[in-house]
C-alpha cells in the first residue's frame, strides 16, 4: 500500500466520479482506476461501488477513508518537520525559561529536541514569565515556557502540561500531619507569595483561591522564584501554594500536600511571535506537541494512576493525589 494510492482514494471518494477525481490528481483515468483496483485487490474488500453513472462508498470504503485521511495528513506533518530540520543546520534557537519549568518540563524537551535538531546552538535563559513575553515581542527570545502571562497579540500560546497546587509549608508545622490541606485551614498562617511583577498569572491564581476561601492573605514575604519561595518556607517564613513541580526541589524541612476538596492547577505553556516561522522554532513547536500527545510532560490524570515522573515530597503521614483536569484554557 502506497501513499499514492491513498490520495488517488481519497480523490476518487470525495469526488464520487473518476473523471473529475483524475481531473483533481492531474493524471489520466485509467492509471486511477488501476491504483484503486489494486488497492481493494490489497485489503481483500471493493471500497466503492461502481455503477455506469456513479460511484458510491462501500461500508468498508467509508472506514477507510477516516483513516487514509489520517494517515496522509501524519505523513505530511512528518515530511514538513523533515524539512524544517533539514534547514537547521548550524542555526540558533533561544529559549526561555521559568525556574518551575526545570523539573518535569524542560529536560525531556531539551533532550528530544537535541535528538532532532543536532547541529542547533541553544542557547538557555532563565527568566520569569513577564521577561519572556517582553523579551519575545523585542525578538531576543525564538520561544519561552511560561505561565499564561497577559500580551498582545503579537504572541501566540499553546498548554503542553498541567499540573494542580500544592501547599508547601514547614515539616514541623501543625498542618504537615494532615493528607491534605484546605485553603481555608491557611486563614491565620503568613504567605510566602509569588512576586506579581514576574509571575503574574500565578499570583492572581492564587489570590483568587484565597478570597474564594474567605480571607485575605497575610503575606510575609515575596519572592519571584519558586525555588526562593521554597527556601523562604523552609526558613519558617511562612506557607505558601505552588505548582506540584516544584516539590521536586525537596527538602526535608519542607512539606508538601495537596489542596483538599479542590481541583485547582496551573497550565505551563510554550509562547512566541505569530510571524516567526524560523526552522529551528517549527521544529521545537513539533516536539513539544509530540511529548505532550505521548503523555511524557506534567498532565492532571485519575487519581489512582500514580502521578508523573515522581510523587511529591510529603514527609511523615503524607501523600499525594490526583485531580481531575480542568479546562485547559482556564487562564492560569
């Protein structure tokens, strides 16, 4: 079975005439009707019904053409990503990054991303998600993994992993001996808070779950990295709601637990410029949507599938959970 064959079926049942459908290919009839015959001759089944004054779809030729459809356009995809690695050679890719990206996210990336593209110069830089947008509509960026950050419609967004909060507080504390926490239990504890400035779609996520639980937030501290947010609550400077990625970071004077009785996540995503459709860029774009559809990056799954990569760092009594996803254009 050829491709060829293929896109001669898919004209001809479109078309429902093999006149017009070798209008279609530029080729002449007879060549057609032969491919197609030897294409039922192939599978064992007629895949259409002739007659003198038409052509109809068998049962059999109605399945069929779903998956030539799929299959032809899969071919197409990997002949256009051929060719963008083929014009990378000796190219430059610059990619942003946020700290929280470093565990779950930009590794196995980076990794594929190598595998695909050897000869690529990447060059990394480590910026919250506000930098990145401005260093992506000043073009000193090609892309960047973000938290959904407003901007302009210059740039474009797509979510390649979801992952829910946790609450990160110190191993001593009272609260650390629970399964999980409520966001209502941290009422009269001080937050260590993610600086607005850099991250702030994370802080008004978080703000929002606060009020909904009924308080306002004593914040103690603000920190614009997450690891420095982890090592502020370490300190015993407060408690404080992270993304679950994080707890990667570990520390045994660190508790992590998973918010009770709530399905709150936080989406991590690629971003970068509509017009750019450099070759480096396409190919990055391939593989980030490749791992994300093989499941390889953070996403919310059941409960009982045992999370991704490794289960959150729960110290004495604890353990982690799984939510159900949200959508995935809830702005994060």
């Amino acid at each position: 079975m050829e491709l060829r064959q293929l896109r001669y079926f898919i004209a001809v049942a479109e078309e429902l005439q093999f006149t017009r459908a070798a209008a279609r290919l530029h080729i002449a009839q007879p060549p057609l009707s032969q491919q197609i015959r030897l294409l039922e001759r192939e599978l064992g089944t007629p895949l259409l019904h002739r007659t003198t004054r038409r052509v109809e779809l068998t049962p059999a030729g109605k399945a069929f053409l779903e998956e030539a459809r799929r299959t032809v356009a899969q071919a197409e995809i990997a002949r256009q990503t051929a060719r963008a690695v083929a014009r990378t050679v000796s190219a430059n890719f610059v990619l942003g990054f946020v700290d929280s990206s470093l565990y779950a996210y930009l590794p196995q990336l980076l990794r594929q991303y190598r595998r695909l593209c050897p000869t690529v110069q990447v060059s990394l830089r480590e910026m919250a998600s506000e930098e990145q947008i401005r260093a992506l509509q000043r073009g000193e960026i090609h892309a960047g993994l973000v938290r959904r950050t407003p901007a302009g419609p210059l740039l474009k967004f797509e979510e390649i992993g979801r992952e829910r909060l946790m609450v990160a507080l110190p191993a001593d504390h009272p609260l650390a001996s629970r399964p999980a926490v409520a966001v209502a239990d941290l009422k009269m504890e001080p937050f260590v808070f993610p600086d607005r400035s850099a991250a702030p779609g994370l802080h008004d996520r978080l703000l929002g779950l606060i009020r909904q639980a009924g308080f306002v937030p004593r914040i103690a501290e603000v920190a614009s990295e997450g690891h420095t947010i982890i090592g502020l609550v370490a300190a015993g400077a407060g408690v404080s709601i992270i993304p679950e990625t994080l707890t990667a970071v570990g520390t045994d004077v660190v508790a992590f637990r998973p918010l009770a009785r709530s399905s709150a996540s936080l989406g991590m995503y690629v971003a970068w410029r509509k017009d750019d459709a450099s070759a480096p860029l396409v190919a990055f774009l391939q593989v980030a949507q490749d791992l994300r559809d093989r499941g390889a990056l953070p996403r919310i799954r059941d409960r009982m599938d045992g999370g991704y990569a490794r289960k959150a760092r729960s110290g004495p009594g604890g353990s982690a959970s799984r939510d159900s996803r949200l959508h995935p254009n809830e702005q994060s």
